[in-house]
C-alpha cells in the first residue's frame, strides 16, 4: 500500500493532506501506508524535536526502504504490519493525524516479479506482503466458477464477471494460469470488445478485483478506521485517499456514521455523550487539479476525504 507517484513524483494530493493534516510541529502522526514515503517524509519535514511519527506498511520491501530512509531518526518508528493494527502501535487518544493512501504503490506496481500490473509479464502473485496469504494465481487455481465470478463482480464491478470466470476455469484444466500476460490475455479475450472503454484495459476491473480479495484490502480498511479513530486524540485529523470507488464509499460512509452519531438520538434534545457525533468533516472528496494530473497521470483516481476528531 501507498503513494500512488511514481519515484520521481510527488506523492498524490501532498499539498491537500498535508494541509487537512495541520500538520503541529510536536504532534504525533503516523503515515498508516508507508508506500515509499512520499507523504511521511513531509510530514517529518514539519516535525521538531517533540514530534514523531509512526510509519506502518505490510509489505517487506517498503520497510527496508522506511529503515533506511528513517530509520536512524529518533522522532521515528517503523513497524511492518498491516494497517488494522495500528492500535497495537498507538496510545489510545495520542494521535495528532492519521494518513491512510490506500491502494498499491508505484513500485509494486513498476516490479513485474510482484505480478500487480497486466503491463509488464511477471508470475500472478498480488500480494502486498509476498510472505504471507494466498496468491492470486493459488485462489484462480482453487476456487470454483461461481466464487470467482463473485469476486471479480463485487471487486471489481465487472459485468461480465461470470464469463470471465467460465474462461478462467476453462483455460486452467488446459494450463495453468500462472502469468499476469495470460490472465491479461484471457480477460481481453472474454470480453466483447465493442464494450470496451476507451483507454482502459479491458482486465483492469479484473486485476483490481483480484488485487482487493487477495490482500484483503476492504476488510482491513474497515477495522483500520476505526482504529485510527480510537488512536486520534481530540481535535487529531484523519486523512484518506482512496484510488476506486468501493475505497472512497467505505471512507465516506465511516465519516459520515461517525459525523451524525447514535441514530436512536439524531435530532432529539439532551443526547447522551456517547450517542453524539465523534468526528467532523472538513470539506468534501478532494481531487488532483489539472497540473498534478499532467504531472502524475495515476492521480486521475484519487480522491481525498479529511475529517477532525470531536470527541473522545
């Protein structure tokens, strides 16, 4: 998980986060998606010598680069983890500002070996930590028609989800499907090519479908909000970008559940403490303006939702 730049970019939405975050230059923040650290080193950047961070990430690799990028700053701690844990890492209540950039980073992305992408031929892995869990080419190996169409419908709100799954399962009794070329080249093919949508590829909903059911990613995204919620301290910011749909709708809903409080007691008089509101959205989605988009075309998704803790 992560920034959605590529190494010589900016990370996505900087100026954005950094001013939903109000970044203090003795908070607490933690970077809940180190990616390559294009938002935890600005951050840091703000910092004194009272502030810290927390940078979490799953993946191995994004770890040695946090170690070694910032891991000999005492203001700083490195944790592998996934991002639902962050309550192992974070006092109740301490935080100042938690960021969530969702989705898969560029150098996942950019490596063919970690088998995100349908661009570069590389094994069907999409795993964020390659350690750990099922790969996408193990669940296409295993699972039935009927599962996968389920996944890539729900994932990846691909319509012709169950064709896609009949050629799958059709193709892997011949060979098995154990290259992101063939996968890519199986999905083109089961899909009627007067419905495909210009410049995109026809497997991108596939991948993204496999991409989510692998690691997990709703699932974990939903115990990570909340918490981060219990992590931020009064007045601490959460911020969250999201890069599909099914992201930003469970952000959304999160603030928004938490914005209107107990529902038992909306409009009521004389609520008690624990049914009123806990956060307080600043602003709508934000989006990557036309420079950032020229500049970094992977920003074209991204949208960034920034809410203020409250109450306790």
């Amino acid at each position: 998980m992560g920034s959605a730049g590529t190494y010589s970019h900016a990370p996505v939405l900087l100026a954005e986060t950094l001013a939903g975050l109000a970044v203090k230059p003795a908070g607490r923040y933690v970077d809940a998606t180190y990616g390559r650290g294009g938002h935890a080193r600005e951050v840091l950047a703000r910092l004194d010598a009272g502030g810290s961070l927390v940078v979490l990430d799953r993946d191995p690799e994004a770890v040695v680069d946090a170690e070694r990028a910032l891991g000999s700053d005492p203001r700083v701690r490195v944790v592998r983890a996934t991002f639902d844990r962050l309550g192992e890492f974070v006092e109740a209540g301490s935080a100042d500002g938690v960021l969530f950039d969702l989705g898969v980073s560029s150098p996942q992305l950019d490596d063919p070996a970690r088998g995100f992408s349908f661009l570069r031929d590389g094994p069907l892995d999409m795993r964020m930590d390659p350690t750990s869990g099922e790969s996408a080419q193990a669940f296409l190996g295993r699972a039935d028609e009927k599962e996968i169409a389920g996944v890539i419908a729900e994932y990846g709100e691909e319509r012709f989800a169950s064709r896609i799954a009949r050629a799958i399962v059709a193709a892997r009794a011949e060979s098995p499907l154990d290259t992101t070329a063939k996968l890519a080249a199986l999905v083109q093919a089961a899909i009627p090519r007067k419905t495909w949508e210009r410049g995109k590829h026809p497997a991108t909903r596939t991948f993204q479908a496999l991409r989510i059911h692998v690691n997990r990613e709703l699932d974990l995204l939903d115990h990570a909000l909340d918490a981060a919620l219990e992590a931020l301290a009064v007045g601490g910011r959460l911020a969250a970008i999201s890069f599909h749909s099914l992201e930003d709708r469970r952000v959304k809903r999160f603030v928004r559940r938490h914005a209107e409080g107990d529902p038992v007691w909306r409009g009521l008089p004389n609520a008690p403490l624990a049914a009123q509101p806990r956060l307080r959205p600043l602003g709508g989605a934000q989006t990557a303006g036309e420079a950032e988009l020229a500049a970094n075309p992977r920003a074209r998704s991204a949208v960034l939702r920034v809410a203020e803790k409250v109450r306790a």
